[in-house]
C-alpha cells in the first residue's frame, strides 16, 4: 500500500499580516531591522541618536540648575532636588552623552576608514549597545524609584557609600546603571580594537591609518585600563551600602580617602577618554577644509601614545586638598605639567596645519576653530590648577566649573558639533543646511562663553560649586544672571542643530559621495554606504588614497605621506 503524499495548504505568513497596518515597522528599514541589527552602521547611529536624547535631558536638567542660580536666595527647587539635578546632569553628560556618542563615531566609521566591511564582532557589537541603553534606562528609573542619586557624579565616599548621608535608593541606581553601561562601553572598547588591529584593507598601516582611527585606538587602550577601575571602585560602594563591607567606613576601620584614590585613578584617564575621538575628528577636518595635509601626523600619534602614559599618573592633582602630604604634592604637580607638552603639539600642529591654507569657512571648519580657540583657554585653566598652591584657592569653586566646561564642552562638544557637520552627508546621502548651521555655530559660540566665561571671574570671587542659592554679594547676582542669559542662548543653539537634522533629512541636499572633496577611504564608497561598505577598495598607497587615486603620477606615496601636494 502506497501512501501519496498530498500538499498540505500554505500558511500566510506572519509578519505580512502584522507589517499590513504597520508597515514602517517591518519595512526593509522599519524598527524590526534596527533592534535586531549586527550592522555597525546602523549600531553607530542609534549611539548618536540615544546620545541625543539623553544630550536633550541632561541639558534641560542644566536649565533648571541655572534658573535656580540665576538670582540669589531663590526657591525655583528645594536644595535635595539640586542635589539630584547636579548628579544626574554630571552622570548623564559624562556616562550617557560624550563617552557613547565617541563610540558611535568610532563604530560607525573605524571600519569605513580602514577599508573593512564589518566591524570584528557584530553580534558583540549589538550587546554592547543594548547594556548601554539598558543601564541609562536604569539611571533614569532613579526618579520612579525611591528619589534620583544626590551625591555628585564623582559620588564621593561616605557620601554614597552610607545611608546616613543618602537615604534614597538612587546611589544604589546610579551603582548597578554605571556597572552595566561600564560593560557595554568596555564591549565596544575591545571591537574597536581588534578591527583596527586586524581588519585593516592591504595597505592600511598603522602609519598610514587616519588620524581618528588612530585616536580611537588609543582610546580603546585608555577605555580597557580605566573603565575596571571605576567598576571596582562602584563595586565596593555597593558592597558598603548593601552588605556593610566598611570599605570606606573610617568608623569601621575603612578608609574615606581610598575612594578618592580609586575614582580619580579612573576620572582623570576619563577626561582624555573623552576628548580623544574628538581630536581625532579635528585632525580630519582640518586638512580637508585648508587643502594641506596635516602637519605632523607622526608627532600627533607620538602625542597621543605619551599622553595614555601620563594621565595613569596625574589623578592626585584632583586630590591636592586631600591632604597627601608635601612630597606627593609636588610629583602630582611636575606629571601634571608634563602632560600639558604632547597636548601643547597637537594644538601647534592643527594651528601649523591651516598656517598658508586656503581656509573654507564651512560649518565644519568654524566649529573647529572655536573648538582650537575654547579647548585652548580650557588647557591653560588646567595648567594652573598642576599648581598646587593655586588648586588649594580655587578647589572647589566655580572656576573649576568653568574650566571643566570650556574642556569637554567648549572642546568635545564643538569638536563633534564639527565631525557631524562633516560627516552628516556620508551617514545619511544629505547635506545640512549651511544656513542653519552657521546660525547654529554663532549662537553656540556666544551662548557657550556667555554661560561659562563668568564662571571664571566667579570662582575668582570665592563662589562654591554644588551650592542650590547664595547671598546678594557684590557682583554675584550680575554674573550669575549672565551665565543663565548664555546656558538659554545656548539651549536655543542646541534646538537649531535638532531642527537642522530634522529639516535636512527631509528636505536636505543631495551630497553625493564626497562632497568635500576628502582623501580618506569612507569617503570611496556610496552615502550612506551599503551593507557590505565597499565593492572594492582602492589601492592604499599613503595617507591620503584618494588623492594618490587621482594623482597616480605622483610618487611621494612611496614615503608613506601619500602625496605633499595637492
């Protein structure tokens, strides 16, 4: 007896029947394919864009803070709810903002840059982002969950570490939210690594690599040193809180000062975190936009190498009123004025570089020179606190506020105000507006120095940070309304660049596949590029591929510059 099989009658399929009413959600790039997306394209834009979000919350947090501080003895919030605004604008700007948004640059073009089509471990790639969103999202239900951390974002022990100085359960959030955006960020660390160091097109030196891959891969390094020890150093706060370990309990035999020891040993190796990437995008522009190649890549590499080395050994000079003692003091203040030399050649070098160029003065290009400009005055404000005798006047005061924000404010954030302006077309096939842009840098420029220009001049006047109100001193009210004046100048800025994005993915320009006439390799394939990046790469012969491209009779290549002229 045969048996014949008979067709058994066809299923409709699932996802046509649900993509029907939603079709954005399903279409090729609809939600679906984002969340479950290994491409480290689409990986770097939903960093950029969760930063975003996050930039928007830790901004209006600061407006709130700067309303409060704009006239004396005011009651816009209660002295707890400043206490939680602070630590939340500080963790969500450092944790939340420019440490990711580097790392969405980072994995989106590294491998664009060194002519791979992927990034080494996608999958990883995809945890990492996931971990990070997880852990802010975590942060934020702070709020909903017992009251925000209200102990700074350096969260210094007994501070946090104690229940008699932070009732709430928000350091316990901030805790487990940190610990699990630290993984994230060190996944992401080591992927960058192991495709610059093993991906590169032939060719693709690590002399001949772009200055960004460069910076980044240094970061990586810096990130893998610095992020266990701010995980540790969480891990034993946790332990006081929740298990009574007494790792900082001096009434229990621990030691307060040990925190201080083991934050800063991540927190100052942090700040060039930070700022690395940003220099890396700086260097990129800057020969694009003065038609010269750089001057000195290899003493900008050098630089950046000598600076990894020096920032493990300078975290005492965040303790010099920490009572070390004299000896330690004095080694603290010599490292940390060794460090501001390779920092010093990267300046002269970006200033050599556009010295009898033909300058374009794009969007990208002025953010830039304000960036040489802000992180500049930030540089020699930290030369003065390597001095100890200086840090011990003005610790603590708003001095310190201003120069950590003409930093990594008027520094990091302008130099990625630059690098999206510069890459914005190569991610998305569209210009953005040039008149909008400019709009955006002028009202930048002046509400970011409005904001912290005065903070000097206050911090000189004897004005405390962390402070919710203050007495009518002489000159206190005036300069503190200025700063409130400027922080909404600047809030304003911010909403143009968002209005920016949003008109030019609408109504932009199209770019085509390089617009700026550029030389490294992202700029060879398609915008945005394809799944796979590049049909083919072209012959790296130096530095600058696309200019060896289209000047194959020029044989410069041969030692490594890839081109002097243009």
């Amino acid at each position: 007896m045969s048996v014949i099989p008979t067709k058994r009658p066809e299923k409709a399929p699932l996802v046509p029947d649900l993509a029907e009413p939603l079709p954005w959600l399903y279409k090729d790039d609809g939600l679906i394919s984002w969340i479950g997306s290994t491409d480290h394209k689409q990986i770097g834009i939903m960093y950029m864009l969760t930063t975003l979000v996050f930039f928007l919350i830790g901004g209006l947090e600061a407006l709130v803070m700067r309303l409060q501080l704009g006239a004396p003895d005011n009651h816009v919030v209660s002295p707890q709810a400043y206490d939680q605004l602070f630590t939340m604008h500080g963790t969500t700007m450092i944790f939340l903002v420019i440490m990711p948004m580097l790392i969405g640059f980072a994995l989106y073009f590294v491998p664009l840059m060194i002519g791979a089509n992927d990034i080494a471990y996608p999958r990883f790639n995809a945890l990492g982002y996931w971990v990070f969103l997880f852990g802010g999202l975590l942060l934020y239900a702070s709020f909903i969950g017992g009251g925000a951390p209200d102990a700074g974002w350096f969260a210094y022990a007994p501070l946090s570490s104690d229940f008699k100085f932070t009732s709430n359960l928000g350091m316990d959030y901030w805790g487990v939210g940190l610990l699990t955006t630290g993984v994230g960020t060190l996944g992401a660390a080591v992927n960058v690594l192991v495709t610059i160091l093993t991906m590169r097109a032939p060719g693709m030196t690590m002399r001949r690599v772009p200055l960004f891959v460069w910076m980044t891969f240094i970061n990586s390094i810096l990130l893998l040193v610095a992020i266990p020890a701010l995980n540790a150093t969480i891990a034993m706060v946790l332990f006081d809180r929740l298990l009574h370990a007494h790792f900082f309990d001096a009434a229990a035999g621990g030691q307060p000062l040990l925190y201080q020891h083991a934050f800063w040993s991540f927190g100052h190796p942090e700040v060039y975190i930070m700022i690395f990437p940003a220099w890396g995008m700086i260097s990129e522009i800057i020969p694009v936009f003065t038609r010269r190649p750089i001057f000195g890549y290899a003493a900008i590499a050098g630089a950046s190498v000598a600076i990894v080395f020096l920032s493990a050994v300078v975290w005492g000079h965040h303790m010099f009123t920490a009572g070390m003692g004299h000896p330690l003091d004095v080694v603290f203040t010599i490292s940390s004025m060794l460090i501001a030399i390779p920092t010093g050649i990267k300046v002269f070098n970006w200033t050599a570089t556009t010295w009898g160029g033909t300058i374009q003065f794009t969007t990208p290009m002025l953010f830039v020179l304000a960036f040489l400009v802000q992180f500049t005055i930030g540089g020699v404000t930290g030369v003065m606190f390597a001095a100890f005798p200086v840090d011990w006047q003005m610790e603590d005061s708003y001095f310190v506020v201003a120069h950590f924000h003409y930093v990594l404010f008027g520094g990091t954030a302008f130099g990625l105000w630059a690098g999206t302006y510069y890459w914005f077309p190569k991610i998305t096939g569209k210009m953005l507006s040039e008149t909008i842009g400019k709009w955006h840098f002028w009202l930048a420029v002046v509400g970011f120095n409005l904001t912290f220009m005065v903070q000097h001049i206050l911090g000189f006047l004897g004005m405390a940070r962390r402070i919710e109100t203050y007495p009518d001193l002489p000159y206190w009210h005036l300069l503190n309304l200025v700063s409130t004046v400027g922080s909404f100048v600047l809030a304003i800025a911010v909403l143009v660049f968002v209005w920016n994005i949003w008109v030019s993915l609408r109504h932009g320009e199209p770019a085509g596949n390089n617009p700026w006439h550029a030389w490294t390799l992202e700029w060879a394939t398609t915008s945005p590029p394809g799944v796979h990046n590049f049909e083919q790469v072209p012959p790296i012969r130096g530095r600058r591929p696309l200019w060896d491209l289209s000047h194959p009779d020029n044989q410069d290549w041969q030692h490594g510059e890839g081109g002097k002229g243009i």
